[in-house]
C-alpha cells in the first residue's frame, strides 16, 4: 500500500495462493508446475479479510492491483466493501518467472469480476515473446528494473493521494529493497 499524505507509503503483497503450493513444487522438483494465474486459497481469503479489518481505519484514495487474479482477489478482499476507486493496472505486476505470473486475457478477467475495467490492458498484458518456444518468455531483468523505475515515478506523480497497492513480492523487493511476508503492509516512500 502506498499512502502519500502523510508522508510515508505501505506495500502489501497477495496473500496466500496455489502459487505457494507451486513454489514448493518447483522447490522440490526444479520443475514449473504449470499454475497460470493461480487464485487465492481459502486461507488467503481469510488473511485477506483479516487485513481489511485491520485497515479499517486508514483513508485511502485509491487501490490499485496487479492483473493476476490473486491480487485483485486480495485488493477485493480487503477494499471491496468501501467505496473507494479501485483500478487493475499491470504498472506493478509480477516479474514473469514462472507459469504463476502469466496472466489471463482481459475479457476472461473480466468474466471474473464484472465490476472492474479492464479495457486499457494490453492483451496479453503480462511480458511476451513472440518467438517464444515454450509456454512463457522469463522477462528480462533489465526490462523488469526499468518498469520497477516507472512505476516509482507514477507513485512520485501522485503526491497528495494516499494509494494502496496490491502486488507481488519480487516487483515489491525490487521496489523497496526487503522480501515481504503474506499479510506483511511496509511503510515505503519513492525513491527521489
């Protein structure tokens, strides 16, 4: 979450997922499972709605999330019963790695959750390579710094708003400098 009027901002990444479940098989295996836009689990759900209790009270302007399912789910499950404006912009999304962060098109996203605007995405929206063989192309880490160094001007562009962000927790290391935890929310300012 990043929250501007008071001169700090917080990050939280999605919470619990079947890219967990992924991650340790590919942990155990060397092997990508094949878990393309995981959903949230149960548990997530529920951490996730925990978190909105224990936000309650912070005035946001704005949500913003990454496309991948787990976190509009998360965004949803912790901002969804208050009105405030919630867009899906791919600025933060996850750094293509392995099947969990390829995303799926906007018209299924938008089957998915109907209230939402998904019409400015690209499709696909994630990193691609036309040439690419296999099922995805790992994004470049030189192109994944430069979108990070975006996405901290954006933030600095909108001084004055108190914007939560919904995200992943490489795109947040990469921001911020630290590993965050399911659940975890840090206080974080742009970059200069």
């Amino acid at each position: 979450f990043f929250k501007q009027k008071t001169a700090y901002e917080i990050v939280s990444r999605d919470w619990s997922s079947d890219v967990c479940s992924s991650d340790l098989h590919y942990e155990a295996t060397g092997e990508d499972p094949g878990h393309f836009d995981a959903r949230l689990t149960e548990l997530g759900h529920r951490q996730a709605k925990e978190a909105g209790k224990r936000l309650a009270s912070e005035t946001i302007d704005l949500v913003i999330s990454s496309p991948l399912s787990r976190a509009i789910q998360t965004g949803l499950n912790i901002f969804g019963h208050r009105p405030i404006p919630f867009q899906v912009t791919c600025r933060h999304r996850e750094r293509l790695e392995s099947s969990g962060d390829v995303g799926r098109p906007p018209k299924e996203l938008k089957q998915d959750f109907p209230h939402l605007d998904f019409e400015h995405l690209d499709d696909p929206w994630w990193h691609h390579e036309p040439d690419t063989r296999g099922r995805f192309a790992v994004e470049p880490y030189e192109t994944f710094q430069k979108r990070v160094a975006h996405f901290n001007e954006w933030v600095k562009s909108h001084a004055g708003q108190s914007i939560a962000v919904i995200g992943h927790a490489t795109f947040f290391h990469a921001l911020t400098g630290q590993w965050l935890q399911n659940c975890e929310v840090l206080p974080w300012t742009p970059k200069a």
